[in-house]
C-alpha cells in the first residue's frame, strides 16, 4: 500500500520498496540497527513534538541548567 505522502508518485514508492530488497540496503540497516541497541538512551529527543514543540522545550530545559 503506497502511503498517502507518495500517493503522487507511485514509481518513487516503487523505487524506494525496490531498494529494501537490495543487498547493500540491508546490510546498512543491520548495522545501524546493532548501533542503535548499543545506545544507552532513545536515538532521538524529540518524540512526537513538532519542531516549535521541541525547540520550546529543549529552550526551556536549557535555561533551567543556569
């Protein structure tokens, strides 16, 4: 199923599951995903924030360091 974003352009979506299939695209996703379980923490900060919730949030979190 093409997602909504791709509905336009359905030789991209097709491109882009053919390269799921390839050799070399699974070897970097196993080894970004080994580096990822090593990570102590999330491998990102912002969540479900948008980029104005994050910035607010991380402004916030900084001035309290002080």
């Amino acid at each position: 199923m093409i997602p909504w974003w791709c509905g336009s352009y359905p030789e991209a979506w097709e491109k882009i599951v053919d390269n799921w299939f390839t050799e070399g695209y699974a070897s970097m996703h196993n080894t970004a995903r080994e580096r990822r379980l090593e990570m102590q923490g999330p491998a990102h900060h912002q969540g479900s924030r948008n980029l104005a919730e994050y910035r607010d949030a991380w402004v916030h979190e900084f001035i309290y360091l002080f």
